[in-house]
C-alpha cells in the first residue's frame, strides 16, 4: 500500500515525454489553452512509430504531443498557429529517422468566412538514407450555414371562414431552422 501511495506522489514529476511515448495512438498532451480545430493528418508506414510534437515556430515551445503507430489512419486536430513537426523515433535506440523536424513550419489558420485549414503529411517514404521525403500538402474542413426553408411562419392562425382560432401551444417543429455543416474541402 505505501508503494501505491509513493507512485502516485510522485508519478506527476516523471519526465511528460517518457510518459506520452508510452500512450496510446493519439493524443498525449495539449498544452495550447486554445481550442484545438484544425486538421493535421499524418501517414505513416507499418513498423514506423513516431512521438509527434508540434512546437512554436517563433519560440520552439512545445505546444502538443502525439504518439503515432505506423500504418495506423492518424488525424488529429491542432489549435491556430505556425508550427514546425518533430517526429521522433517512439522506441529508444530506434536508428531510424533520428529527431526528424520538418524544414518548412505548417500554419494552421481560418481562411475565409468558414475555412480551417489544416495540412496532410505523408511521411511513409522517409528513410534514413532520404530524410527529406515528406510530402505536405492542404487539407481543410468548410462550414457552411444551411437554413431550412418552409412556407408557412408563425402568426394568428384562422378557420376557413376568416375568424381567429383561440391561442394555443405552436409546434415550432415545422418552422425554419439553421445548422452549420461541416465537411472536407479544398
């Protein structure tokens, strides 16, 4: 039982990125504050597991975390920014592609009224013999407003002969509505 209590008091100081490499497919940590809504895909080979770590372009700050099982389909939403990828090997003494960044940073921003745009990063024909093989390219989600149209609005309701029906609780179902669809584009 004290063991228990030992690991607990001090599980919180262990190293965060020994503990996120030992996590599950997807995200490890966020450390924005800001809402994370752009898209960021990653493609990877089998065999190919990498810790994803998105840093500031101006500072280098560590912002999110991200493990990734190769050949596993990998999305992952990002919050607005410019950020340079640093994919590193998720095995100690992996030999492979040893602290890959990124060249070029990838921003992450609305465009538009309703565009958030993101990035696809291919980097399944990275070796170490071709470091510099990662293709990127746009990858957004559009939104648009969607307003249902019915012919008839609230107000008085009449009997055929012109008089008005006493009141009585609307069924506002049938009324027009307006929703925000959300869907991949270009």
């Amino acid at each position: 039982m004290a063991v228990c209590v030992l690991l607990f008091l001090f599980l919180p100081f262990a190293p965060e990125q020994a503990l996120s490499e030992q996590a599950a497919h997807g995200l490890a940590w966020n450390r924005s504050g800001l809402p994370a809504v752009f898209p960021l895909q990653v493609k990877t080979r089998e065999g190919q597991d990498f810790f994803l770590t998105l840093e500031e372009a101006d500072t280098g700050t560590p912002v999110m975390g991200a493990h990734i099982e190769g050949g596993r389909f990998f999305k992952l939403l990002v919050p607005p920014g410019t950020y340079h990828l640093r994919f590193d090997p998720a095995e100690k003494g992996a030999s492979l592609l040893q602290g890959l960044r990124l060249p070029e940073p990838l921003i992450f921003q609305t465009r538009g009224s309703g565009k958030k745009a993101g990035h696809i990063v291919d980097i399944s024909e990275l070796t170490s013999d071709r470091p510099d093989g990662a293709k990127i390219r746009p990858q957004s989600i559009c939104q648009v407003l969607e307003q249902d149209i019915v012919s008839r609005f609230p107000g008085r309701e009449f009997d055929a002969s012109g008089k008005p029906l006493p009141y009585r609780p609307r069924d506002w179902s049938d009324y027009p509505s307006v929703n925000i669809r959300a869907y991949y584009c270009d």
